[in-house]
C-alpha cells in the first residue's frame, strides 16, 4: 500500500520538507540549504515513509486529543467511562487518536500543503473513544530555511470537547556538525512537574539552576523525559534552540502563547532530542486535583483554537 507523501521545496535555497499526509500529517523530513550545505534537522527512522515504523518515534508527530499519557486506559467524564487502547507499555493510552491515521490533504501547492483529519469523517470509531467530535487543520509552509506550522483545533459536536495539543519533534544531532554530544539544547522553563511513573502528581515546583537551562545544556550531559512549566516568552513567543558549535549552525523552534509546557526527551539511541511544546501537562484528562491547573482545555461547541510553531535554520 502507497501512503501518501507531499513534499515542499523552496525555489531559491533549495530547501525541502516531507510531509507523511497517510501517516498523521507527519513532517518526517526537513532539510535546510545553508549557502550550499545541507543541514538535516529531522530525525526519522529510514523505513518511516512506508507507515511500518512506531508512529511516535520519529519525524514530528501531532498529539491530540490527548498529548502524553493518560492514567490507565479508562477516563470517566461528565458521568460516562471511555475506554481506549493501551500503548505505552505501562498500560496507559498515549498520544491520542491523530498520529497514526491517514488524514486528507485539501490544499497543495510547491511550498504549502494542507492537511485535515475529522474524527467523525477520517475514522468513526474514535468517536466511542471520546467525548466529542473534532476537526484538526494543519498547515506547513516552507521559505527559504524556515518552516512555519499552524494548528487549527475545532470542536464541530454539539457536546464539549475536553483536549490538549503537542508536538513530537524529533531533532536530529549534529546539525552537520562532528559532534552531537557537543551540542547545547535551551529550555526556556522555569519551573519542573513531578512525575511518578511518567504521570503528573500535581506537585510543579521552582526549576533548579533555571538560568543554565535557559543557557543551554550540553547534549552529552542530558537524560530527560520530563515535564518543564513557567515558560519563559517574549514578545508571545518562546523559543527553544539547539546549537552546534562544530558547524556554527543553530536551529530555532518558537511558538505562540496556546503553548503552557514543554517536555524535553533524550531518546536511547542519541541520534536525536525531542523538545515538544504541549499546551497542558501530559495525563491532563480525568486528573481531578483541586486548586492545580494542568491546563486542560474544553472548547465548547462550535468553539476553536489555533497553535503556531515555526522552525528556522542559521
């Protein structure tokens, strides 16, 4: 079977973008052009575009309804239990309903591609998963060494819609340099969520030496899967880069105020970092903690809201 793939490439520098429309909308591919040198930003495992590879573990997958874990595989709300699928390996669903499945593409051209999954159009089974339909529009636009996203999030249903967005992305080290261990990797954060068993507790405390996070870390002294709150914006963007002081090449990711945390991962084989904007602390659903905001949404009927993320290569 032939899954659907859509690749963007600039007129002038050459640089590209692909974009697994039949696998989640995945931009499993991006490669800046540098006055001739190709810089690889995105991790993907080598067999991904055939959509036999683990839906999370490469490119940049887009998480909704639900970014994260969920506790358990059953989360009751509003007086009905939902059940769904089990996929973390510690039995907790994880990463909601959208990475995996074809989505449409509706909009095509040599540097902008459209995408749009519908829960009740694009797969009707998700519907006994959760409460409420949804409509996700994602845009990628590619100019020159900057791709720029938007996420339209749209609840249809005549019930509300309790969820939550996040992206994956997986960022490949180097960035052309001799040397990923080298690298330095900046988390604008200021403060840190407890978790036990990868699941929130409630408890976000004061992050330790904050300054040096926002610095950067080197990449040689980072094992992380955790959760970074109290985001740190200016001008209604945050930034995170990572820098590769070997090639003198760095890579900016910024993103809009819809966006409250950031989980920083370091995955086992060190080819990559992932550090994912989330717009509410994973496990959010089913969560009843009085007096703690994880930052759940629940969008009415009829309501919606957008998320922005744009990469830049230097």
């Amino acid at each position: 079977m032939t899954i659907e793939n859509v690749t963007l490439t600039d007129p002038k520098t050459g640089s590209r973008a692909s974009i697994l429309a039949g696998f989640g909308f995945n931009c499993y591919e991006f490669v800046a052009n540098i006055n001739g040198r190709e810089v690889d930003v995105v991790w993907s495992a080598p067999d991904f575009a055939s959509g036999n590879e683990r839906a999370s573990g490469s490119g940049i997958p887009l998480l909704f309804p639900f970014p994260g874990r969920l506790r358990g595989t059953v989360f009751h709300w509003e007086g009905r239990d939902y059940q769904l699928e089990s996929g973390d390996g510690r039995g907790n669903a994880i990463h909601g309903f959208i990475l995996n499945r074809a989505w449409r593409v509706i909009e095509q051209s040599g540097t902008r591609v459209v995408g749009q999954f519908q829960a009740s159009e694009d797969d009707p089974t998700i519907l006994e998963q959760w409460p409420a339909d949804f409509r996700v529009t994602a845009t990628y636009e590619l100019s020159g060494n900057r791709l720029a996203s938007t996420f339209l999030f749209e609840n249809p249903d005549d019930k509300p819609l309790p969820c939550g967005f996040g992206t994956h992305p997986y960022f490949r080290l180097p960035l052309g340099g001799s040397s990923g261990e080298s690298c330095l990797v900046t988390i604008p954060a200021t403060e840190h969520w407890e978790l036990v068993d990868m699941l929130p507790t409630g408890e976000c405390r004061a992050l330790e030496a904050a300054a040096a996070y926002q610095r950067g870390l080197r990449f040689g002294d980072m094992t992380f899967d955790d959760v970074f709150g109290g985001l740190v914006f200016s001008g209604g963007e945050c930034t995170s880069q990572i820098i590769d002081p070997s090639s003198n090449t760095q890579l900016s990711m910024c993103f809009d105020g819809s966006f409250r945390e950031l989980v920083v991962y370091t995955p086992p084989h060190r080819g990559a970092v992932c550090v994912e904007p989330y717009t509410c602390v994973p496990g959010t659903v089913g969560l009843d903690m009085p007096g703690v905001d994880f930052g759940l949404r629940v969008l009415q009927p009829g309501k919606s809201f957008t998320s922005r993320v744009n990469l830049e290569v230097s």
